[in-house]
C-alpha cells in the first residue's frame, strides 16, 4: 500500500471446490477470479475467503485451493461455511483451536482489523451464533476497541427475505444477540459474509451488512419459493477500500471468457 493509497482488502466466497453444478467447474470458476483479480491496476493487500471454501471437506480439496490461488501471493484469511470441515480446514490453513471447536479468529492487517467469526453449525445448513461465540466475540472486539475492524461471517446476519435462503439462514437469536455486542463496539465498521451466492446490503445495529457473490454458481432472486435455483449472472469478488477511517466496498463482476 503506497502513501495516500487506501488499504485493500479483498474477499472471495463460496469457492466450492469439488462441486459439480449443473456440469461447472469450480476449479475453472477460481481461475477466472484469479485471473480478473491480477489484471485490477491496483494490487489487494489482503484476501479474506468467506466460507465454502469447498463442497467435501477433503484436504485435497483444500489443497487444490491454496494451489489455485497461489498466484495472488496473498494468504488466504478462511472462516468455515456449512460445507466445510473444520478439522481439515484447520490443518490446511493454520487457524486455532482443535476437532469441532468454531474456528473463529482474529487478523492483524495493520490499519485494519479482520474478526473471523464462525457461524457454521455441524450437519446443518443454516447456522447459529451460540452463547460462547457471542462471548468470544464481544471479548476478542473489547481488545482492540479504537482499531477500524471488519467482521467476517459465512451465515450473513440478515433476513434476504427470499424464503429459500431464509431456511438456511443464521439464526434470529443469533443476529439479534450479534446486534447486542455491535452497540456495544461502534469500531465495528462492517459485517462481510457468503452463503448467499448473489450480492445483497442490509443493516444490523447501524452498520451495513454485505454479502459477495460466489466465485462459481449465482443464486436466482426469488421472493416466492422455497427452492434455491441458480441464474447466469456472472461471478465475483469484493474489495474493501479502507482509508482515512472509512470503508468502502466494491463488488467487482467477473466478464465471461472471449
């Protein structure tokens, strides 16, 4: 980051490796990212991914990942989502804790402050924020409370209102009680997260929740069916420019190949 520059932190989501959606591949999906990631004219200084990072599980999946995104020359700052594992996931990545304990985290990136906060419940789909990660959180934010953060998520904490994706949604008592510990924490600048595979903006506790599309498959706007179906809106990724106190947040679509 040059002088007078601001700070970039960019975000992939919902890589999915290891999937096979109606006949794409994911792998293909994250090089085309890739790709339109080292052609910006500005380089991103950090890389958040938010979650599904793959479809199994599996440490070759996780390894094929780190292989494709190696040219970034970035590591890769993960939190999990309902697809991955977590005892694979920490292996494969370095993060803390051990077996099924949530994997959430805390990154220095020098002006900013990146709070991964695990909302994946085991077997499920939809996720959950339980009495000790809302604990945790609170304790890992009044650590560091004069210093602009971001806080990572895959379950969005935000009603879609599209019933297929409100099913699989973060719990309400969740994202009532992660409101309680934002009042609490006004460094809080923005909550980033997946799961969603289309972009959204709400609000939660004043600040704006923004959710990034899926480097793979985009999810249908549907306000009317249970069913998650997938649509040909193009993939992509986010960038957060932060400079002088402020964040600013970019969703940069990905063109299709010539």
């Amino acid at each position: 980051m040059s002088d007078g520059a601001p700070y970039l932190l960019l975000q992939i989501s919902d890589t999915h490796l290891g999937a096979n959606w109606e006949d794409v591949d994911p792998d293909e999906s994250v090089l085309r990212a890739v790709e339109a990631i080292l052609a910006l004219d500005d380089r991103p200084d950090a890389l958040l991914v938010s979650g599904d990072l793959t479809q199994n599980g599996t440490p070759e999946e996780y390894a094929r990942l780190r292989e494709l995104l190696a040219p970034l020359d970035l590591e890769p700052h993960v939190l999990p989502g309902n697809h991955d594992l977590r005892g694979p996931l920490r292996e494969a990545f370095g993060l803390p804790g051990e077996n099924e304990e949530p994997a959430s985290h805390v990154v220095d990136l020098g002006p900013l402050r990146l709070v991964c906060l695990d909302s994946i419940v085991p077997g499920a789909e939809g996720g959950a924020l339980d009495e000790g990660r809302i604990e945790w959180l609170d304790a890992a934010l009044a650590e560091e409370p004069r210093k602009a953060t971001v806080l990572a998520m895959h379950h969005p904490p935000l009603r879609s209102e599209m019933p297929g994706f409100e099913r699989i949604a973060l719990a309400a008592a969740g994202r009532e009680a992660l409101a309680g510990v934002l009042d609490r924490h006004p460094q809080v600048l923005r909550i980033v997260a997946g799961h969603v595979h289309r972009t959204i903006v709400a609000e939660l506790a004043g600040r704006a929740v923004v959710t990034v599309p899926s480097t793979y498959l985009q999810a249908a706007l549907d306000f009317s069916t249970e069913r998650i179906t997938m649509a040909p809106d193009p993939p992509g990724f986010a960038i957060h420019a932060f400079h002088d106190g402020t964040l600013a947040t970019h969703i940069q679509p990905i063109a299709p190949p010539r």
